[in-house]
C-alpha cells in the first residue's frame, strides 16, 4: 500500500497537486483509517487530506480516475468467435481432450505466465500487469519515445522469455495450442500498450508541462502563436504566484542588528554604565511603493495582456500601488485591477485606451498634469512599452522631472535591444533619465525583472 500511495503521489505532483512530505504522511495516516477497498471512501480521503483548493480538487480527482483504473485485459479471439461455439457455463474452459485445440487443460509444465493467459483469468493478468509495472519502474517513464522499452520491460518482468520457450515447445507438439497462445499473447501486448500509455499520461505530465513552460518562458512574448496565448497566460499566472509567495508573506522580525554601544551607554549612565538597557543598530527599510505605466497601444497588443497580468501581480504583493495604462492617452486603472480578476480587468483596459496609435509624449503630460504628485522619494515607477512614438514629440522632459522626483525609473522593453533608436524608437533618449533599462521579450527575462524590483524593498 506504501508503495502505491508514493506512485499516487507523484502522479498527484505532476497534476499540478502541491503534496508536501506532512500532507502526504496525514493522507497515508488517513488512508490506514478508512482502508483502500472502498474506492470511493479513499478517494474522499485523498481529497480531503491533500486538495487546498477547487481547481486541485478537479485535478486530484481526474488523477485519482485515472490512477486507480486498470486497463482492461484484452480478449485473445473476436467476441463473434465466442459466440459461435458458447460452452456450458459450469464447462470449464479446458475440458476437451489434450488433441482439440481451445478445450483441453494447458499441459503440465508450462511456465506461470502460459498457465495464466490459457486460463483467461482476467484477475490474475491484471494483479500480474501491475506488479510488473511495479518491477519495471513504470512510474519513472517521462517521454512518448520510452513507450517501447517500457513495454518490453513490463513483459520482461511477467516471464516473457519462458513463454517463448513454451511456444516453442508447443508449436512442436500442440500447433493449435500454441496458435492460442500466440493470440493471448497478442492481447497481453495490447493490455501492457495500455498500461504504459496510462502511466505515460500520470506520471509524464510534470516533465512535458515543465519542458513545454521552458520553451515558453523563452519565446518572445511578440511572437507567440495563437494556440499558445492560453498556455503563456497560465505561465504568467503561474509567475505571478510565485511572486506573491516570494514576497507577499508578512516579513520575519527584524534582526537585532549590531550592538550601538554610544546609546547602550547613555542608557544605562543612571546604574554605572552597567548595561541592563541595550540599543541596536537597524537599516531601516523604506516601504514598498510603486507606479506603473504600461503602454497597451497596438504595437505591443499582444505583449501588453502580459505586462497587465504583471502589474495585477504587483497589486497583491505591495501595498502602495497605482498603475496607469496609456496609448496616445493616459488613465488611471489601479481601482480596475484590484477589484477585477486579470481576464476582466485586462477586458476592461483595452477597451478604453488599448489597441490605439502610441503617443508617449502626450501620455506624459497627462501624467504630469494629473498624478505628479504621487511620485515621492521612495516611488520606483516601471514603464513597459517599446518606446515607438509615431515621430511625435516624445517630451523626454517630462521623464526627466519623473526621474528627478522618483527613487528609481525603470523600463521594461519587449523589444530586442537592436530595434532601440531606428525607426520611431526614442528608447536612448528616454533610457538617459533611468535607472534600469531592460530588454523584457521574454516570459523569463519579465519575471526576473520584477522579481528584482519587488526584492529591493525586501
């Protein structure tokens, strides 16, 4: 049962099931208190004790289907073969005489495995299939292209070789035994086919996904196929978690720091200098504090939706956040995204100022005019957006007194650094007022960016 409940959960993991070394000994705990031959009691169990939320309670419980059903063993002949020749159901299968083939008992000395399939004991292929999976290490297959060798090991693992020797010998001796067998044998390949592609599709799910997320985290985010924009928007999503993990969790107490021996002494000059009062040195930290403007013109569309799914991040990982999104004119949309979900909110924010022709010049003195005064000494303010202004008057100005008044500026672009100043780019005009420029095309290189930005307050 040990054995069993660590392949369960491992395939749980690869479902996108967090299973933690305690969660997994209180679901083993609970499954010595219930037992596993009530399949539906153990599943309430599993679910129970490891799901923390809906979706991976949908998730634990399609791998739990999946997991705990057997491939059914397949029938060595047509079923319209059987129906033309029915036996008598207290017959035997075997009951003939040795000569006829398919009715006399299989002969003294075959191996395990021959006795097996000429009996169609369908209970016992199947006990006899699991615990070969179980030999073979089916729960380490990870590609398609290990498909085959798994196979072969399973049936390696039930006495392959012995069952070729019995063929042998009967093909001598029986020919039309031994023709049966062939075609129970077939049937067992089919069933072991099953069983290798059930595993493929428990165990392979986590390697796939995490090759698959790989490929994307490093795919520009400009050039993302229509069929992947579902899977990169989980991603990111998937980021953004990881963000609010890192980062949103209530800071530990500060250490004690170093000994601040001038104010230990002044507190303590009524008892002699005897230190019964210490003091300590602390760095203090400011307070998180951010504004982002986020370019969602239609020159970056499509780069936008992820940018938007960024900075909904942010507003569950710092406290004091405004954000504003712009193309040839600016608004505010921080009530936006922290009372929407991200499909809504990005819904929302397109369809007042995405998707029209970039002013960056006229977006800045909107800024000015209207939210200068949320900058402070402690404000980093991140701008994403590629920089392209139409040829219009980018008013580096403006940035300029942003830059002054802020702690640090910092910009994000989603295009290679080659692009920066051909065209209409004003990217080296404005990137001489920042703090940090960085290219940001990918998933990764968005992730790390923020990453960094959030730290800093840390």
């Amino acid at each position: 049962m040990r054995e069993n409940l660590h392949r369960f959960f491992r395939a749980a993991r690869g479902a996108g099931v967090h299973v933690s070394p305690a969660e997994s000994i209180d679901a083993m705990r609970a499954v010595a208190q219930v037992g596993m031959s009530d399949r539906a009691v153990l599943r309430d169990a599993l679910l129970l004790t490891l799901a923390k939320s809906q979706d991976e309670k949908l998730a634990l419980g399609d791998c739990f289907d999946l997991f705990f059903s057997q491939p059914e063993p397949r029938q060595d002949q047509p079923e319209a073969d059987n129906n033309d020749a029915p036996q008598d159901a207290d017959q035997p299968p075997f009951s003939g005489a040795p000569g006829d083939a398919g009715k006399g008992r299989p002969p003294e000395g075959l191996g395990p495995l021959a006795q097996m399939l000429l009996s169609q004991d369908r209970n016992a292929i199947a006990a006899a299939i699991a615990g070969a999976s179980g030999a073979a290490s089916l729960s380490d297959i990870r590609y398609s292209t290990q498909r085959g060798i798994f196979s072969s090991r399973i049936l390696e693992a039930m006495g392959l070789q012995r069952l070729r020797d019995d063929l042998d010998g009967l093909t001598a001796t029986n020919p039309a035994l031994a023709e049966r067998l062939r075609a129970a044998l077939d049937a067992l390949r089919e069933t072991v086919r099953d069983t290798v592609s059930q595993g493929l599709a428990l165990y392979a799910r986590e390697e796939a996904e995490n090759l698959r997320n790989e490929i994307l985290r490093n795919a520009p985010l400009a050039r993302i196929e229509r069929r992947h924009i579902a899977e990169m928007r989980a991603l990111i999503r998937q980021i953004a978690r990881r963000l609010r993990e890192r980062y949103s969790k209530p800071r530990k107490r500060q250490r004690r720091g170093h000994l601040d021996v001038r104010r230990t002494l002044r507190r303590n000059a009524a008892w002699g200098g005897v230190p019964f009062l210490t003091a300590w040195k602390r760095k203090h930290r400011d307070r998180p504090k951010i504004v982002a403007l986020c370019d969602v013109s239609g020159s970056v569309a499509q780069v936008s939706d992820f940018f938007l799914l960024l900075i909904h991040s942010l507003h569950e990982v710092v406290d004091d956040v405004r954000s504003f999104a712009f193309s040839s004119h600016l608004i505010e949309v921080s009530d936006i995204l922290e009372s929407k979900s991200p499909e809504e909110a990005m819904s929302e924010i397109m369809s007042k100022v995405g998707f029209g022709s970039s002013d960056y010049g006229s977006s800045l003195v909107d800024f000015e005019k209207e939210f200068m005064s949320t900058l402070t000494p402690q404000t980093t303010v991140i701008v994403l957006g590629d920089a392209r202004s139409n040829n219009l008057d980018p008013r580096a100005d403006i940035l300029r007194r942003i830059s002054d008044r802020s702690k640090r500026l910092v910009w994000l672009n989603p295009e290679g650094r080659l692009a920066w100043g051909f065209g209409d780019s004003e990217m080296p005009r404005y990137a001489t007022f920042c703090s940090v420029v960085r290219q940001c095309a990918t998933a990764q290189q968005l992730e790390r960016a923020v990453s960094d930005i959030v730290a800093t307050y840390q």
